[in-house]
C-alpha cells in the first residue's frame, strides 16, 4: 500500500527517484526499495513525504482513501472556488 502510494505521488509530481530521495536526503535505492515493496520509510520520514505531497500520513499508510487538501492561508472565497473546481472535476469522470 506505501509502496503504490509514494510511486503514484512521485510520478504525479514528474519526480525522478533521485529527485525525490535528493529532497528526502535519502540514496535512490532506497526510494526504490520503498515503491517495490521491499522495505517502507521510518516514520520520520513518512512524515517528511506526507508534506512534500501534501497529503496525510493516513493517506500513505492507506488509513484513508484520499489524499486532504491543505486550504490554510486561503480566504473563503478561494476556498469556495477550490472546492467548487474539486466537484467539477469529480462530474466530469462520471
């Protein structure tokens, strides 16, 4: 479940292994052990992916089933706009 979820987030950003294990100051090898299973981030470092992705630690360990969106520092407005964009999108896979 980690190991789908970092790869997915990765590949949505148009990141390289070596680009994410750069911003994570961790070895390529151990990215890629992470997306093929093998062996799973440290909590610290699960903490550390959340936040670069901007999705909850939840969401990696597959507790919940879809990422959060952080609004903080919006106004409602924007808010409402973001949430609007969010179901217009969810109509159009229907």
């Amino acid at each position: 479940m980690v190991a789908e979820k970092i790869k997915s987030l990765r590949e949505k950003n148009n990141l390289t292994q070596s680009a994410l294990a750069k911003k994570l100051n961790v070895t390529r090898s151990s990215v890629n052990a992470w997306e093929m299973g093998i062996s799973v981030p440290s909590t610290s470092l699960l903490v550390d992916i959340a936040k670069l992705f901007h999705v909850s630690t939840d969401y990696l360990l597959g507790i919940t089933p879809t990422a959060s969106l952080d609004v903080s520092g919006l106004n409602e407005q924007e808010i409402i706009l973001i949430y609007g964009l969010v179901e217009y999108f969810k109509s159009c896979r229907k």
